[in-house]
C-alpha cells in the first residue's frame, strides 16, 4: 500500500457540496491500494502511522505520535498515487481493481480504529474536494 501523510491543524473532504468527514489535529491520509495488496500490508501500514514520531513535543522536535497527541485521521481514497509516469499521461494500472482497492482501503481504516486512532473519510471513488491547512508542513510518503 501507498500513502501521503499531511500533518495537519484541520482537514476536511467535500463530495457534491457536503461535507463527508472532517478532523482538527492530526494527519491527513491518502492511500492507495496497490496490486498484489493485501490485508497484512494493511495492518502494517495503520500500525506504522499510528507510531510515527512526527508532531512536536514541548520543545518543537518531532518526538510525538498521532495517539500521543490525541489526533484524528482523515483518511482519503487516491488511486492517482499508483500513477505511472514513463511518458506525458499517466496511468494507473499499478493500483488495485476497484473493488480490491476499496476493500483494502475499509480494511487500513478499521485498522487505524483499532490503533485507537478515530477516523474521518471521504468517499471512496467519489470525485472530492479535499481541504487542509498542512502543518509545519510536513508532508511524508510511504509503501508498504
């Protein structure tokens, strides 16, 4: 699986003028399912996330996890993060079939929850209207 964390002061996912889901503090998530996925890659990518030393501790380092500062996680379908770029237009075909990568994108939420983390989420395959407000900003990507 693949993944773009944003820090983030708020977040909020927009799909046809209403709001889907919305977070303070803590991460934005967007994550792709990638072919050959599985729920293993999941798990370990929930579990890494939650334990990711990134937001500051009273003296400004990165020594806090999103559970030890009392984040949320928006987490947002982006199957755009599989892209090819070999040549002008990119393509997709390394992401999973859409059913595989939705399946796969429930599985990593319920997984977050189960880290403790609560959870925010667009819709899956909807076209959205993604807002933030990026701190720091820290902007990390990651496979799995």
């Amino acid at each position: 699986m693949r993944a773009v964390l944003q820090r983030v002061s708020r977040a909020s996912v927009t799909v046809d003028g209403a709001i889907t889901g919305e977070i303070g503090a803590g991460l934005l998530i967007l994550v792709c399912a990638m072919e050959g996925d599985t729920d293993e890659k999941a798990l370990l990518l929930a579990a890494k996330i939650a334990k990711l030393r990134i937001f500051k501790d009273d003296q400004g380092k990165m020594n806090l996890s999103i559970r030890d500062i009392g984040g949320a996680a928006l987490i947002v379908s982006q199957f755009t993060l599989a892209a090819d770029l070999r040549g002008n237009r990119p393509g997709f075909s390394t992401a999973a079939k859409p059913e595989e990568g939705r399946r796969l994108y429930e599985r990593f939420t319920r997984a977050m929850q189960d880290e403790g983390i609560p959870t925010a989420n667009g819709i899956f395959g909807a076209d959205m209207d993604v807002s933030l407000n990026n701190d720091g900003p820290v902007t990390i990507w990651m496979d799995m």
